[in-house]
DNA sequence: AACCAGGACGTGA
DNA sequence: TCACGTCATGGT
C-alpha cells in the first residue's frame, strides 16, 4: 500500500503520458449535421469556446442519456431529439413524454430517462444555467444532486463540461484502472476517487475535461470488462 | 446467445 | 451506510 502523497503524485505524471498516447480529445462532444445524419463532434481546437445555453442543455441531456450506455445509442437519442426539435431550452417544455420516449428509447433505460429529463428540465425553470455557474460549486452540485435521475457522476458531467466548473468526473473506466494500478481499493467510493484526483491536481477546468476524457480512452482501450488490463503500456504506474 | 456499455434508484438489512 | 435487484436498447 503506497502512501496518499505517492498516489497523488502518480495521478500527476499520468496526465502527461495519457496525453502524449492519445492527444486532445475534445470532450464533451456537441452535435454537427453531416450528409443529413447528426453525428458527435469532438472540438479539439476550441475547447475554451463559452457555450450557449443550448449547447449546455445539449450537454447536460448526453451526460443523463449516456448513463451505463453506449455512446453511440446516445448520439442517435440526440438525433432524434434534434429532429423532432427537442434539444432546446426553447422548445422541449412542450414535448410529450410520449414523444421523448420515442426519441430516446434507443438509449436504453428510456422510461427512467424520460423522466429523468423532464424533472431536469423543469429543475432549469427554477435554477438556470447562469445561476448554477455562477453559484457556489458544491451549492450547484447539491441542487443538481437533488434531480431524481442525476447521480453523482452525472451531475459532475453537468458541472464540468456544461457549466465549466472544476469538479471531476469519476466513471466505471477509472475506477476499474485505478483499482488494476492498485492506487484505490475496490471498496473506494465515487467521493473518494474524485477527491484523491481534485487534492492531486490544480483546480483547472480544461485539464479535468481532458483528464477524464483521457482516462475514458485509455480504458476503452485497454479495460474492457473482457481484456481487463491486459497489454496496458502504463504498468509503470505500478509502483508499490 | 450471453454479455457489455461514459449509472441511478429503491429496498431491506 | 451498503450490498443487491431493477431498469432496457443495440452492438459483438
């Protein structure tokens, strides 16, 4: 078992190395049309882009739909919302749960997930995007906590790469890599994981989007629940 | 044809 | 608090 100062230094000269592997990854990804067909743009160039409130409303229904769910499924959910023009502040107070279902079923979960976005949305009648960015963090990340449907994670998705606020994101990949490196126990919970990670480095917004993205590609790679850790260059990282 | 994917919630102990 | 079942589609 390696010390908390250990671990935290490991976490810093990962960042790097994931970086070098992979490049910007540009996260989170927002809609583009492409030969008639919406398909996940990832904006490496203009990662410091201030968003629309569209966009973060886009954003922050990708970080609901992609719960335990392929990407993919995510990106014709959001199509479809995009077709039946849906994925707007201005517009998706008048669908029918109905009508989201029929949007979203190919995410999975789409009962939960429905409802999920109308509590959500109507959470943002009372708490807009410019209220929460501008509150306090923790004070936003409760209240977004509160939404039934929004869990931790997705709710550090939402404070993250919609709202531009320095909270990190823990997911299944990182905590499987994390576990693999023997840098957390399997028992270490989601609190746990986020704090080691925002005590080990700087409060920058840009450097947790790609971090987590990073971890996200490197653990797609290499820990697939089938292949878990196998070939992994980073083995490194296994200091005991 | 099982198994998995960028989780969250309700329940019972 | 925490382990466990449930929610569900689409790709391999």
């Amino acid at each position: 078992m390696q010390s908390i100062q250990n671990k935290k230094e490991i976490l810093k000269s990962l960042y790097p190395k994931l970086f070098e592997m992979y490049g910007a990854q540009g996260w989170w990804p927002l809609l583009v049309q492409k030969e008639g067909q919406y398909v996940s743009h990832y904006r490496k160039d203009q990662n410091d882009c201030k968003l629309t409130e569209d966009e973060r409303f886009e954003v922050s229904v990708g970080a609901i739909l992609t719960q335990n769910t392929n990407w993919k499924n995510v990106e014709k959910g959001l199509g479809n919302l995009c077709k039946y023009n849906l994925l707007s502040l201005k517009t998706f107070g008048a669908a029918t749960e109905e009508q989201i279902k029929d949007a979203i079923r190919c995410t999975g979960y789409f009962n939960q997930k429905a409802k999920a976005l109308r509590c959500f949305y109507q959470f943002l009648q009372e708490n807009s995007f410019d209220m929460l960015q501008k509150n306090e963090q923790m004070a936003s990340r409760d209240l977004l906590l509160e939404v039934k449907g929004i869990g931790p994670e997705t709710a550090d998705c939402i404070l993250l790469y919609a709202l531009d606020q320095p909270s990190f994101v823990v997911d299944a990949y990182t905590r499987r890599f994390l576990i693999e490196k023997k840098i957390i126990s399997n028992c270490a919970s989601y609190q746990d994981i986020k704090v080691l990670f925002e005590d080990a480095l700087p409060l920058d917004v840009t450097l947790f989007k790609e971090y987590h993205a990073l971890l996200v590609a490197h653990a797609k790679r290499f820990y697939s629940k089938k292949e878990y850790g196998v070939n992994d260059p980073l083995l490194e990282v296994r200091k005991i």
